[in-house]
C-alpha cells in the first residue's frame, strides 16, 4: 500500500512538472519589485505571442494636428513587421479607442516611447503603447530636423514589443559591454535567431533603432513567430 501511494505521488508530481521546475512563464506569481514573473522573464514570453492574425490598433486621440504623424506610425508598421510576417496591422484610423476595445491602444503625448506590456498582454490596454510626436521633448538630439525618420524608427521599435519581442542587448549572449550598459526592460525566454548587433530592438545598434529598418534576422525573427 505504502508503495503505491509513493508511486502515485511521483506521478502527480512528474504530470505538472515535467521537466522537474515549472516553467517561469507560466507561474503567476510576483517578484520583490511587484512585477508577474512572466512578464520579467518575458519575450516573446512565449505566451505573450497573438493567436490571431489580424491585430487591431487604435488612437486614444485623433487630434488633426497628429495626421500626417499617425500615417507614419501606420506606414511604419506596415512596411516592417507586417510586411516579413503573416500579421496585419488593422488600423482604426477614423475611430477613437473605445474601453476594452480589443488591439492595441495607443496614446500620444510628450512621453517617453514605449509600451506597457509585451505582445498580447496589451490587448484591449488603454494607453497601452506610448508614443512621441513632439520634435522638442525627442530624447535623441539627432531627431532635430529628421523627425519622420525618428517617429518611423519609434514606432517601428515599439511594435516589435508589441508583437511580444524584448530589447536584443538584454539576451544572455550580448556582449558584457552592450548588455551591462544599456540592458532594459524585460529578459527573453524564447531566442528566436542567433545575437543580433543590428537588431533594430537592439540599443547596442550604431545607427538609432536601425533607422527604422528591420535587420535580416529580425525579419527572420517575425517570420519564425508570426508565419
């Protein structure tokens, strides 16, 4: 009897922790700063991945002033990891977010760029991805004067981690200088491609978020994600 219950127990056991430790993304507990622990270990968390393939996207404004910047974003979007992947960017452009809208909700404000959560976890999100229109309040000063090509670079930048993918200089095989000098946001648990120096995620990039452009590992990334 005391066998089979020692049997048992080691079955129950084997059944929720295969591997022998649960898996950190899909633990649901808090660490000591208050964060999940699958958003920490994120990137594309694996979970945080979209299950669909339409991916709607709305503005919390639609001021006129922000027209022709707000084509931008879109152009952006499109032109980049729509284009080397199997999602579409469905954007509401006449049609302000409305509460719990599902897509991604964007705000525009003298802000620092950047989204709230990663991938999916920004669904139906108000405020969910953050962007910066205002030529003065730009971080970089060499967006003086170029800022099209910095709004397009911004954007291009903030979808990927609204697609679920993390900052490239925080991956365990960065190079010590990059990661210990511009290591942010969340740590990837999926490595998609090989480090990446031109990851257009990459801060490490010598040209600023890769101009806007997605490198060849990046759009093979996405295509590996998102076929």
């Amino acid at each position: 009897m005391h066998s089979k219950l020692l049997i048992l127990l080691f079955a129950i056991a084997v059944s929720v922790y295969p591997t022998g430790e649960p898996l950190a993304q899909e633990s649901h507990q808090d660490d000591s700063m208050g964060r999940r622990i699958e958003e920490k270990y994120g990137t594309i968390l694996y979970r945080t991945r979209w299950k669909v393939k339409i991916i709607k996207v709305c503005w919390e404004s639609l001021s006129t002033s922000t027209q022709d910047q707000r084509a931008l974003v879109e152009a952006a979007a499109t032109n980049s990891w729509q284009h080397y992947s199997g999602i579409r960017f469905d954007f509401q452009r006449n049609q302000r977010c409305q509460p719990n809208q599902p897509g991604v909700h964007i705000q525009v404000g003298s802000v620092r760029p950047r989204t709230e959560k990663l991938g999916k976890l920004l669904d139906g999100r108000e405020n969910g991805m953050k962007l910066n229109f205002n030529p003065d309040t730009f971080a970089r000063i060499e967006c003086k004067g170029r800022e099209s090509v910095c709004i397009t670079a911004m954007a291009v930048h903030e979808f990927g981690h609204a697609l679920g993918f993390t900052h490239e200089q925080n991956r365990p095989d960065a190079p010590p200088e990059c990661r210990d000098e511009h290591a942010s946001g969340s740590v990837g648990d999926y490595l998609v491609t090989k480090y990446d120096p031109k990851s257009i995620m990459n801060y490490c990039e010598p040209l600023w978020e890769g101009n806007g452009e997605l490198s060849p590992l990046d759009q093979e990334a996405v295509r590996a994600v998102y076929p």
